[in-house]
C-alpha cells in the first residue's frame, strides 16, 4: 500500500507551521509565516486558528508563538524515555 494514500494535506500543513517556530524565531506574523512556508493567508488563518483554539499556538497582538499543549507533548515525549 502506497503512503500517499493515507497521507493527510491539512495536518502535514498545521504540523509544518509549528515546526516554523524556533529558538532563534520564537515570534511570527501571519505574513511571515506565509511567505516562509508558501502557503496562502486564509488557509494559514484557519489552520493558526484551529492551532489556537487548542492552545498549540498563541497570539498577541499580531503575533503568533507556541502554546502550552506543546509543553504538554514533550513532558508524554520525555517519560517514555529511559534515562
């Protein structure tokens, strides 16, 4: 069976916009991302919307930064491992 098949556009999309953040950009706009990414502004709007509602993402003003449900992955992440 081919990956394709099961391979989901809009999530590859909401997954590629919070890898845009870094340690060396932790703040974006919405122009920003666009152009960094490619991808139209009303589509980036409603995937950064879908990401704030479930506080994956924040936003001040005019600027988007992540959210605590990140913190919340990486604390699952970190217990799996065996130190």
């Amino acid at each position: 069976m081919s990956d394709e098949k099961y391979h989901q556009q809009n999530l590859a999309r909401a997954l590629q916009v919070l890898f845009v953040f870094s340690a060396e950009k932790q703040d974006w706009s919405l122009d920003d991302i666009a152009a960094e990414l490619r991808l139209s502004k009303t589509s980036l709007l409603r995937i950064l919307r879908t990401l704030e509602r479930a506080r994956f993402v924040l936003r001040r003003e005019q600027l988007y930064r992540l959210g605590p449900r990140v913190l919340d992955l990486a604390k699952v992440y970190l217990g799996t491992l065996s130190v």
